[in-house]
C-alpha cells in the first residue's frame, strides 16, 4: 500500500531535495513565469490585477500595512515589507564580513572596496552617456547593482578551477556593492520626510545598539524591535527596507560562551549519556532527571556558543531564498513586450544593458587594475590580472537589487503616470545585461582558467598552493 503520511521519510526526502537546489534556480524560474504570465492574452489581466490587490490588515485601530491611509497592495507588500526581510540578512551578512569576513582587515578589505566603487561609479556614467533624458536618468543606478546568488551561483559552474581567493573577491565585492546600494535608496529615492516617525525609527534601532551591548539573546526581542523600527521608517518617506538593514548591524556578534567552555560541558555530557547506556541500554525511553538537566544545559551551551548575528541568518536564510526572494521575482521580473517599440529598446533599456555589460567590468577591471599599479593593495594569492578581468564581468549579474532600485526609480510617484512603462523598460535591460554577463563572464572565464591551469598560474600556481596548503594547516 502506497504511505500518503507527509510526515513519511519519503516526503521528507523530496522536501530536502528541493532544499539542496540552488536558491538561483527558483528566481530564474520565477522569473520565467512571470514573464510567461505578464505576456499571455489569458493570464495577463489576472497577473496585473492580483498585483494590486489590497493588503488590509488591522489590529484593532492599528493597520501596520497602511501608508499614507491607503492599504498596501501585494506588489507593495513584497517590496516593501518581505524585502526588509531580506535587507535585514543583507545588513547580518554585512555585521558578518565587517567584524569576521572579507572586510574586517582594513588591508584586504581595500581591494574589493575600490573594486566596488569603480563598479559602481562607471557603469552610471555609462547609462547617462546612453539616455540622460530627464525623466530616464532617475534609473541611472540601476546598472550598479550585482546579485550575488546569481554571480556566485554562475562561478559555481566553473568548480574546482576558480580560486578560493577569487571567490572571496567576489563575494566582498557584492557586499560593498551592497553598501553602496543601499546608500543610494536612502538618499535618493526618499520622497516626502517625516522627521517624527524617521527620529522614532532611529531610536528604535539605537535601542536594539544598546541592549546588544548586554548580550540580550532572545530572538524575539530583535524581531519585535525590527518590526516597530519598519513601521516608523514606512511612515517616515525614507524607504522601510532601510529599518531591515540597520536593524541586522544592530545585531550583537559577541557569543556569550567561548568554543572551549562548551567543549568541556560536551564532555560531561558524554561521560553521562555512556554511563546511562551502560545501566540502560538504548531501548530505554525515559531519561534520568540529572542526565535531562546536564542535556538541557548543554542544548543552552550550545545556543550561546553561537554568535546571534550567525544563528539569525542562518534560521532565516532559507525563508529569504527559497520565500521571499522567488516571490520577489515572480512580482517583479513580469515585463511585457507587446507594447514595446523599436525606439524604445535604444532608451533605458540599452543603457542599462551596456552600464551592466560593459560599465560593471571595466570600473570593477579598471579601478582594481590601477589601485595595484599605484601599489595601494595587490592581488591574494590565486588572482591574477586574467582571471580577474573575468570574474569582473559576473560584476555585471545585476537581478535582484537591480530590479529592487527599478520599481523605486520609475515609480509613479517619482517619474508621473508613465512610471509603468518606463519599468518595464528597466526590467528588459536588467535581464538582458544580467543574462549577457552571466553567459560571457562564463565562458570567458572558463578560458582563461583552462589556459591558467595549462600554464601553472592561477589555482594552480606554487603561490596560490602553498596558500591554501597554510590555510588547511591553520
């Protein structure tokens, strides 16, 4: 007989399947979908009305989804309430790679902070060099952006080949780009200001500062404090995905036990858990009332041996890939071509395109490049002027932020009743940029690795081996 049971190991299967699937796969293929949808004669309608679908939920006299009295529509929901969510692992991922990463050594974090700024500056030059007509440049930030889970998963492809160094590069570049991102939404894509709700937003996150000097380690307190900070910061003008970002620096990174005490509890425990199956055996289901207390103890040691900054982004990273990032895309990628004319392609949509494609490598290439000849910073182990020419151009991989800065830049409140149409012409340049550069960083890359392994260099130079050999024994 066939078991339906969903608690089965069967079941339990599929779903851990699907979870060891790149979160990248499921954006594309919502990515797909919406597309598919935006442009079919039989789901078109439903599409963009479901979008506009009001969210009105209230807790007594209290409406956390209303702005500006009007209830937020489902397209604003998922930007601008699931997305804190998202900013908020952003600004974990940032406390992380600031205090123990890529950017906490000043000396190595130069490098791919000069690469960000070059790859941020250049590729707004260029769009403004394609189209600076005064209502299209309010999207000229849209090409800085790159998305990480795309490039990283693209550069996933090439395996063993790509040194780790290049990896690391890459990663912290996306972070400053981050940064830099989200500097941009705070300043220039602020409407109206409303001091009172911004200063409470402020106080808000100065709290959770505060209390994380005390080492409060109760999730719920930070969740509570995040989402009284978001409503303020929603009603303030300054973009509540702001309130997702400060809140996750204001997270405390200290654990509060060090690695060596939870050993020496694990011991005990061991000790204890031998001489129960000594007296017991294992068919015993109950549990001595002092083996439950070391065991609950231990459970306590280990929670607190673990940095909160780590353990929230570690509990809330699936339900950003795999939840709100794919509904993100399926809510926002819905571009449609039927209304699109010739003329239009060679305005936004081409200047985004070429500021992703040509302006992300070359300010990436070009400002590292220099920053080394000037012997400001050099090259790890592992990276060479080659392969670094590579991975520059995955900088121009640009989905989710890129797409994120495009609903702020043509919203309607921004550019006037043609904000719709100018949208949709952002989000073809975002996929045609995106798509170009994840598809020539590749097999561009994949040569010059190949041609790198053939002649020592690279992943396969004496330096960059005897790099990693010094990091295993570490």
């Amino acid at each position: 007989m066939e078991n339906t049971n969903p608690s089965t190991p069967k079941n339990k299967s599929i779903l851990n399947l699907l979870s060891t699937i790149n979160p990248s796969v499921y954006l594309f293929l919502a990515t797909i979908l919406a597309i598919i949808v935006a442009n079919s004669a039989n789901t078109a309608e439903f599409y963009f009305n479901w979008l506009q679908t009001p969210i009105d939920f209230s807790i007594g006299n209290f409406s956390p989804f209303r702005v500006h009295g009007q209830p937020m529509t489902i397209s604003l929901f998922v930007n601008d309430a699931l997305m804190a969510i998202f900013f908020f692992t952003i600004g974990l991922e940032i406390k992380y790679e600031l205090r123990a990463g890529s950017l906490s050594n000043p000396r190595n974090a130069l490098l791919p902070v000069i690469a960000a700024c070059g790859g941020m500056f250049i590729p707004v030059a260029v769009f403004l060099l394609v189209d600076h007509d005064p209502l299209h440049i309010h999207g000229a930030a849209i090409p800085m952006a790159t998305d990480i889970a795309f490039s990283l998963a693209v550069l996933g492809l090439l395996g063993k080949k790509v040194p780790s160094t290049l990896k690391v590069f890459l990663v912290a570049l996306a972070v400053a780009d981050d940064i830099g991102g989200i500097l941009v939404i705070a300043i220039f894509y602020t409407s109206h200001i409303d001091y009172g709700a911004l200063i409470a937003a402020a106080l808000v996150i100065l709290f959770a500062f505060y209390i994380g000097r005390f080492n409060i380690r109760r999730q719920w307190v930070y969740y509570l404090l995040f989402f009284i900070a978001w409503v303020f910061m929603l009603r303030s003008g300054v973009h509540a995905t702001i309130a997702g970002v400060a809140m996750g620096l204001a997270i405390p990174h200290m654990p509060l036990r060090k690695k060596s005490e939870l050993q020496a509890s694990l011991v005990g425990l061991n000790h204890e858990l031998e001489e129960a199956k000594n007296a017991q055996g294992d068919k015993h289901f109950f549990l001595s009332n002092p083996l439950v207390n070391t065991m609950k103890g231990a459970q306590r040691n280990i929670e607190t041996t673990i940095s909160l900054t780590q353990l929230m982004h570690n509990e809330l990273t699936p339900f950003v890939n795999y939840v709100v990032l794919t509904l993100f895309a399926f809510v926002n990628a819905g571009v449609t071509f039927d209304a699109m004319t010739p003329g239009e392609m060679t305005g936004i949509p081409l200047a985004i395109t070429l500021g992703l494609l040509i302006g992300k490598p070359l300010g990436i290439f070009g400002a590292t490049y220099l920053a080394c000849k000037a012997k400001l910073c050099k090259l790890p182990a592992g990276m060479t002027t080659e392969n670094l020419f590579g991975v520059s151009i995955f900088g121009g991989i640009g989905f989710t932020v890129a797409l994120f800065i495009a609903t702020l830049a043509y919203a309607p409140h921004v550019v006037g009743p043609i904000g719709p149409e100018l949208l949709n012409e952002a989000k073809l340049g975002v996929f045609a940029g995106s798509i170009l550069s994840g598809t020539l960083g590749y097999f561009i890359l994949k040569a010059i690795l190949h041609k790198e392994k053939k002649h020592g260099k690279g992943a396969f130079s004496p330096e960059y081996l005897a790099y990693t050999e010094a990091q295993e024994n570490n």
